[in-house]
DNA sequence: ATGCCTGAAGGGTTCAGA
C-alpha cells in the first residue's frame, strides 16, 4: 500500500443506436435502457427539435439519471449522447463541414468519462456520383479534420452509412453499384480510421457474420441478411480498454424495432502497458451465401 | 417491372431511407 497506488477506473458501457425517430421508438428505448443500462448511448435519427426531444423523453432519462447532449431538427436526422458518467463541452455539429445546402444535424460531441464522444449519423449518399454522394465524401473529411484535432482519448460511435469491407454485407453482389460499399466511401472511413481508431466490433470478431442494419422490407431480417455500417470506433487508449463488444440483436426482434440494431462496447480499466495479444473468438461455421435480390428503391 | 416496410408531413399522397 501507500502511495502509487492505481485509481480503479470502473467498467463503462457505450452503446450507439440509430433509433429511427425516438418518438416512434419510446417503447423500445426506454426498455432497453432499463435492461441494457448503458453508461454512455449515442443516438442516431432522433427526428425531433431539441426542444420537442425535451418535451418528449427529458423526465425519462431524468430519471434514469442521464444528462443529454442534442443535437436535432424536426422531421430528419437529429443525433444525442446521452450519459450518466458526467458531459461537458458540448460541441453540435462538426466545425466547417457542408451543409445540403444548409448544416444538417448530424454530429454532437461531448467528454463523458474522460472520453471525447462523438455522436454521428453520416449522409446517405442515395446515389453513388450524385450531389448527395460528394455531399457525404465531403462531410466524412470534416469529420475527420475534428477527430484530428481533438484529444486523444475517443471514440467515434454511429450509423456511418458505410460497410468497410464486403464481409460486412450479406452479398456483395447484391450492392454493385449501390452506395455504401464504393471503394471512395470505404477510403474515406479508412482514412478516419486511419487517426487511429479501432473497429471495435470487428476486432472482436474478425470472422463473424456481423450486421448491424437489416431493410424493414422482404424479411431482411428474418434471413439475416443486413449490413454492418454502425460502428465504434475507438482511439488506442479506449480501445485497449475494451472487454466485450456486440451487436444488440435482441432489440431488432419484436414488435415496433428500428431498423438498425445497437452496438454496445463494455470498457474496463486499462491495465499497465500492453494488454498483449487478444484471442479471437472461435469462428462461427460458415454461412452459405444464398443470392437474394435487394429490396430496390423506386 | 414493381413492391416489399416504416416514418414524417401534409392533406387524401409523396419523399426519404440504405
């Protein structure tokens, strides 16, 4: 004993969740919070004003103990933290990132827990080549400017809009000439990456069949046949930390889900120096791939 | 060839989503 002694650094769980309108989903979120007991959630697709999510859920996560971090606008988008490990400086938005044409709410940041969050919900792209897809090339590199510019300690969390590699869709035929998976959305993730942030998911499990996103439409889901663009990503001080790392696909089943699924990450205390080499988790059989055509758009 | 499913706004239908 005496002096030296480590503080202990209790385990923190992170949860990111494009929720797809928080007023559609209250049935699901409030329970979910309640058995999943995040410490910190990035929300994604809130679709309310700051003022209407107050009015709306404000009381709820009182309750809960959790302070807010917002960042909305009616009707499209809107992104939150939510914390119960303390927020501050509080940034909305992401500094000189385009608009389409004007700022969409799609980013807030905030340092829970000596970690600089960040919540995002990255553009679309609708179609790749068109204005919304230069649109959200564009906005990934802002992002990445903010991240290069921000403390250390981070973690960037939400629907990026991007499958990094073909493994994390069901069928990469399926997506030729779609967005999400062209080689110049997955060089702008990488280049994100690239400051240094873990995937912490994949890294967790490298041979998986993983999905985060499932179409509402043709039993997507009911097949397992999704995509994997919601994503923690961490920097190597949180990363190291990392105990466990999943997809919450209990809360895509039932009745009235979203339809993006959580991703959560528990944190531990960073033990001194190298943690050494993670074992992976044992491999899942192989799935056979069946070929299935995508729910098309009109 | 088209809709499939869901949410929002507005108005009896259309747009957006990935």
């Amino acid at each position: 004993m005496g002096v030296g002694v480590a503080v202990a650094v209790e385990l923190m769980r992170i949860a990111t969740w494009n929720v797809n309108s928080v007023k559609q989903r209250l049935p699901r979120l409030l329970p979910w919070l309640d058995e999943r007991q995040p410490d910190v959630v990035c929300l994604q697709e809130t679709k309310l004003a700051d003022d209407a999510f107050v009015d709306l859920v404000g009381d709820e996560l009182a309750n809960r103990r959790y302070t807010v971090a917002l960042h909305g606008e009616a009707t499209w988008n809107g992104v939150a933290i939510l914390s119960r490990v303390g927020l501050s400086d509080v940034v909305a938005g992401v500094p000189g990132a385009p608009g389409f044409p004007h700022p969409e709410a799609r980013a807030v940041s905030a340092t829970c827990g000596e970690i600089r969050v960040v919540s995002v919900y990255v553009p679309n792209g609708r179609t790749p080549g068109s204005e919304h897809y230069r649109y959200k090339l564009a906005w990934l590199a802002s992002l990445r400017e903010m991240v290069a510019a921000g403390p250390q300690a981070t973690i960037v969390c939400g629907d990026m809009n991007i499958a990094p590699t073909d493994d994390d869709v069901f069928d990469p035929d399926a997506y030729v000439g779609q967005t999400h998976v062209t080689p110049p959305e997955r060089a702008a993730l990488a280049e994100l990456q690239a400051l240094g942030l873990h995937d912490v998911v994949r890294d967790r499990w490298p041979n998986e069949r993983v999905f985060s996103y499932w179409d509402y439409r043709a039993g997507m889901f009911h097949q397992d046949l999704g995509m994997r663009i919601d994503l923690i990503l961490a920097s190597t001080p949180v990363a190291s930390r990392v105990r466990a790392a999943w997809v919450d696909r209990q809360a895509r089943k039932g009745r009235g889900p979203s339809d993006h699924a959580p991703v959560i990450a528990d944190l531990d205390e960073a033990p001194d120096g190298d943690i050494g080499p993670v074992v992976p988790p044992p491999s899942a059989p192989v799935t056979k791939r069946r070929s299935v055509k995508l729910p098309q758009s009109r």
